[in-house]
C-alpha cells in the first residue's frame, strides 16, 4: 500500500538562479508535492540551492534533449522551466513530448520560431505548459478583472533598477512583457497598430521602451518600461466609461472611482453653478454624485505562490492553465514588433 508521501505528485526546477531559486524555496515547502530535483548547468549553484531546500541536485551537461530527459527524475509529472531564455525551447520540447507539464518562465521563448516549437511540442505531448507571466496573479489585477469592466484607454508604468539580470534580452522581453499580456488580456482585442520608441542605455539591447497600442476595438494603451531607473514602479491605471481603476503594484494599493447613486441628480445641480463655485464644492463625493474604493488587495497567496498553486492544480486536473502557451506566445509575437520598432530608430 502506497503512503501519502509515495503518492505525491513529484516536481523537479530546470535553472535555479535568482527565480528559479525562488520556485525551488515554495515548492520544497509545499506538503503536497515532492520536489524531486533542482537542475542546472552550473555544479556550485546546483548544489548549494539543492542543500538549501533538502532535495537532490542533478547537472545538466547540455541542452541536448537526451541530456535534459537523464535529468529529469523518473516520476516527475510537473517542471518549472527558469533557464535563460534562450534554452526554454531545448529544455521544455522534450519534456512535454514526455506528457509533462511545463511552467515556462516569461517570455515563453527568444523567438517566434522557438515558441511555435513549444507550443507543438505540448499539442504532441499532451501536456499542461504555462507560461510565468506572474503579474495575472498579483491582488490588484485579479480585482480589476473581477470588476469586469471594458477598458478604453490603460496606462502602465514598470521602472526598476539596473539588476544586472537578463542581460541577454531587452526590457521589452525583460519587463514590459508583463504589462504587455495584462493588457492584451484585459482589452482581449488584436492590436491595429502601435507606435514605438527606445533605445538602449547600459546594456547592448534597449534598455527603456515606451509604446501606443491602438486595438481594433478602439481601446489605447500606453505602456513604458525601464531597467535603468532609480527607484522601482509598477503602476496600472485603467479607464472605462463607467469606472476609473488605478493600482500600485509596488505598494499593492488600489483606488476605484465611479459614478454614483445620485450622479445624474446631482450632475444637473451642478450644471447652474460657476466653475468656481463647483471648486469649493468638497461634499461632491460625500453628496452620493461619486464613489471612491479602496481596493482590499490584502491575505492571499504572494503572486509566486499563486501562480505555483494554479499550475500545480491544473496539471492535476488536466484543465486549461490561467495563463496558456497562447496566451503567452501573444504577448512574445507583440513584445517582438515593438522590440523590432526600436531597433529600426538606430539609437
């Protein structure tokens, strides 16, 4: 008879550097999962995350399909995949050929071409990919969703410090990526054109980046990005013809604004008075005309752990992940004209 520890799921984590040693610390924490192996290139590193979360380390040599398949444990049904981004296809392909199911790191992979690979390779297998676009889990944003409302114009704001991480892609792959799939999944509309600008600063791909959607549903959006900023921002205001939402992802604050009870009653009072007489009016939100939310974005799961949490249960259950290979690929295949913009300016 098999104990509740044999019959846990077993988990392995291809890439343990700073993210991927993040998902290797919630997942040997997990009672529910086994975390059968932490994987790198690297022997130092390998060993000394694998000594930190108590499971065994296992080096791959190269990123040759045999190498990866030697060394995944036997058993394993879940993999997160935090390798650089240009070896996600070589590590994820064999894998969910094998049926297992693969969390990819943002962005789900360096290119076009190599993304399609992993999208067939999961299709093939029949196996659960996800790709690790984090932000759909933050408090705010599932908040926002879960009000529902038809988004005409977003802005974004995601500043950072220089982290000297992911050097190998630009900021659009690195962080603007993120606000770009919130977008596309908030507006869920193609985008008609864009109109982009960037360059790069310390790295020898553009460094901040700044672009206008335009969707075919008449939605805008602005979005910028910078790796090369003094203080980190993250920030996401919304506005619809009913509702204005602004978030604080660094400081997971939220404000909703919208009309109230009494707006049309108190819109046509208003309609007698001066400008300067509806200035010293301060009962406006009091009186009903609005309403102001503080959005509670507190409790829960840290977004990491959601993410983990959700992936885990869909590979369990064999149901669609919250966020697919698809949606992935869409924000890569956008990510790319805009990066492919910037590059056209020659800064």
């Amino acid at each position: 008879m098999s104990s509740p520890e044999r019959a846990r799921p077993k988990v392995a984590v291809f890439g343990v550097g700073h993210l991927g040693s993040v998902h290797a610390r919630i997942l040997s924490a997990r009672a529910d999962v086994e975390l059968a192996a932490v994987v790198d290139t690297s022997a130092e590193r390998v060993q000394h995350v694998a000594h930190e979360v108590r499971c065994p380390a296992r080096l791959l040599p190269s990123s040759a399909p045999g190498d990866v398949l030697e060394a995944c444990p036997a058993g394993v049904s879940a993999v997160v995949i935090a390798v650089p981004t240009r070896f996600h296809a070589a590590v994820a392909v064999p894998l969910l050929e094998r049926g297992i199911g693969c969390l990819v790191e943002k962005p789900l992979a360096h290119d076009l071409e190599s993304a399609r690979a992993i999208l067939a390779a999961a299709r093939r297998g029949g196996a659960t990919l996800s790709v690790g676009h984090v932000e759909r889990f933050q408090p705010g944003i599932r908040k926002v969703r879960d009000l529902r409302l038809a988004p005409r114009f977003i802005e974004c704001q995601r500043l950072a410090p220089f982290s000297f991480r992911s050097t190998d892609i630009g900021v659009v792959h690195d962080l603007m990526i993120h606000d770009l799939d919130l977008v596309l999944d908030l507006v869920d509309s193609p985008v008609r054109s864009l109109d982009a600008a960037g360059g790069a600063i310390l790295t020898e791909h553009e460094d901040m980046a700044s672009v206008r959607l335009v969707f075919e549903n008449g939605a805008r959006a602005n979005i910028t990005a910078s790796r090369a900023s003094l203080q980190p921002t993250r920030r996401l205001r919304m506005f619809s013809s009913s509702a204005y939402v602004s978030l604080d992802l660094h400081k997971n604050y939220g404000l909703l604004v919208k009309k109230g009870p009494r707006w049309v009653e108190g819109r046509s009072a208003l309609s007698n008075l001066t400008p300067e007489e509806i200035a010293a009016r301060t009962d406006l939100v009091s009186s009903g005309m609005l309403e102001l939310a503080e959005l509670d974005l507190a409790g829960g799961e840290r977004p990491l752990q959601a993410e983990l949490e959700s992936f885990l249960a869909c590979v369990r259950e064999r149901r669609i992940p919250e966020v697919t290979g698809e949606d992935g690929y869409r924000a890569l295949e956008l990510a790319e004209r805009i990066a492919a913009e910037i590059r056209s300016q020659a800064w």
